[in-house]
C-alpha cells in the first residue's frame, strides 16, 4: 500500500507529535523526521531506515531559540557561522543538552544541528514545536532522496507521511562542522570540516578563518561516528561504481552508463548517459546528483562510469559523495 503523501502541514505536525514518522522536504534532500527528544520516535527512524545505531542524526530546528535548550555551550565562533548561514545547509556539533537522547547522538556527548532553508520544512517545525531528528528519507547506504517520488519508491511501509515539497534546490547533504579546543592556544577553538555538503570550505573560511578537514578515522565501522556521512560505503546504487576523469567506456564489458558533469562529445558505447550541467555549473550538478545516479541505476547497467569534480566548491562535496558510492566496503 502506498503511503501517503501531500501538502499538509497540519497533519504532518499532528502525527510528529503523536510519535509518528513523516519525510518531508528539505533544501538538501529530503529527511525522515520523529521527535527528536521522543526515544521510541527516534528508534523507529533507525529499524525503518534499517540504519545502525553508532550513525547519529541532525537534529533539525525551527529558529535558534532552540540551541540554548539543546546544547551546553556555544563558542563565539559557531555563533559567527549561524549568524553566516542559517537558515542552510550547514549542520554545527556541539555539546548536547541532557534532554537530548543518547540514540540521537549513537552515544556520544555532542548532537548536530541545522535550521533547514525550506518554506514547508520550516512551517513544519514551527507547527510540530518540537526538533525533529531527520536522515535521509532512504534506506541506509542508498541514494539520496531528491524528491517525494524518491522517497515513495524505497518505501512501502512504515512512514506515516510525505510532506511533499517539491524538488531540493540544493540537492546534496548539508555541511558538518565541529570545534575542537587548541592545544596550542589556551581558550581557542579550531573548526574541523567533517562532512562537505551544500556550504563549502571556501564560504566558511571567508566568516571564520581557518577550517581544517577531517580525515576519515581508520576505526572499524562499528565505532560511533562523529558525523553521519562518515562511513566508507555510503550513497550507493546497487550499480557498481567507477570514478573515472572522463568518457572512456573502452576496456569496460557489458552495459555500461555514464554520469558526466558536462556535455559528452561522444556517447559510442554507453548504454546510458546522465550529463549534470550543460555548462559544468558545480550548483547546478550538485542540484540533479542523486536524480540522475538513480536514473542509471534503474537502466539495467554492469557499470556506472562516473566522472569526478574538480576538488573545490560543491565539487569537493560531490567528490565525497562518488568516494563512497564507489567504495566496495561492506557496511
């Protein structure tokens, strides 16, 4: 049975509040919402998700009022960024309140938040009056969710409703950022990028200096991780993956696809070509990403070639997301 889907906020927040489950849009890509400091809400967003519980989740937020009653502390620096680009896709870490579960942050004592940049995710949250925490409405490790049909097409059961909000305008997952203290300088603090997303490195260096970017852990994948997004095998078709630095379907056997970032001068021997931008706009990649990786992976392919970015801009954060859709780890 198809779960329904539409417009109403109302009833979205009503069923929020009563413990239920409900995708909705964000600017980003679309998140599986439940009560952020309901428990039970929140363990069904992992079993639906049938994600493991050492990923955390983003608590998202209707306005900064809420910071204060969900975190312990907040540095000058982190105010700066808020003040910078939220509402947006930018999610800060920092040290969580008691009143936040330890489910939400897979046990750890910091929790992520954002303010979405979404009319009808913001109507949302000021209607439910509660933070909702809110992965990605797929199932663990797949492809992102760009639409309401995206999310319909994973799921047939468990979600309670669709807030459906359109197409995301920014079309991958938000940046993550920590502060750690400096060792080397007695009450400093340094920005640590853990996740690339919609806000790049570039942006955050022009309102706070230097950020530094965090390098993946080595840990088993079984350790709680300090941002979702983290884990080597994420974002993934179930068509295998290759990154390649342009068209060359030579040397590759069966169906072959291709997912270009420009226009493709040649198309002999692909089965099926996915181009993201006619002018090589990173924005404009960034916004058909995911759309068109589940394109190829519904066109019966062996392969997907797909063309990397330039690291810079979405382009690093794009990059990430090819990195761990080509990585053959098993999670």
């Amino acid at each position: 049975m198809a779960i329904d889907c539409g417009a109403e906020v109302a009833r979205a927040a009503d069923i929020l509040r009563r413990g239920g489950l409900v995708a909705f849009a964000t600017e980003t890509v679309y998140g599986l919402g439940a009560d952020a400091l309901n428990p039970t809400a929140v363990a069904r967003v992992f079993a639906v998700k049938r994600r493991p519980e050492f990923d955390p989740l983003i608590v998202h937020v209707a306005d900064a009022a809420w910071v204060p009653r969900l975190t312990r502390a907040v540095i000058p620096s982190a105010r700066k960024l808020m003040d910078a680009f939220w509402p947006g896709p930018l999610s800060i870490v920092l040290p969580k309140a008691d009143c936040v579960p330890d489910l939400v942050t897979a046990g750890l004592p910091d929790v992520a938040i954002r303010i979405p940049d979404h009319p009808l995710a913001r109507a949302l949250l000021l209607a439910t009056d509660r933070p909702l925490a809110a992965p990605s409405a797929n199932l663990f490790g797949r492809v992102s969710p760009t639409s309401a049909a995206h999310v319909a097409e994973q799921f047939q059961t468990g979600i309670d409703y669709i807030l459906d909000g359109g197409s995301c305008t920014v079309g991958v997952e938000s940046t993550v950022v920590r502060f750690l203290s400096d060792p080397d300088r007695t009450g400093s603090w340094k920005c640590e990028l853990l996740r690339p997303g919609g806000v790049t490195i570039e942006q955050l260096q022009q309102v706070i200096g230097a950020v530094s970017i965090a390098e993946d852990s080595g840990h088993p994948v079984l350790q709680a991780q300090s941002a979702p997004g983290r884990l080597p095998r994420h974002y993934a078709p179930r068509t295998p993956v290759k990154i390649v630095s342009g068209p060359t379907p030579a040397g590759e056997g069966g169906r072959v696809g291709f997912l270009s970032r420009g226009p493709v001068a040649d198309s002999a021997g692909f089965a099926a070509i996915e181009v993201l931008s006619q002018t090589g706009d990173l924005s404009e990649c960034a916004v058909g990403f995911f759309a068109a990786l589940r394109r190829l992976d519904s066109a019966d392919l062996d392969l997907i070639l797909a063309e990397s970015f330039p690291e810079q801009g979405l382009g690093r954060a794009l990059n990430d997301r090819l990195r761990r859709a080509a990585n053959t780890a098993v999670v």
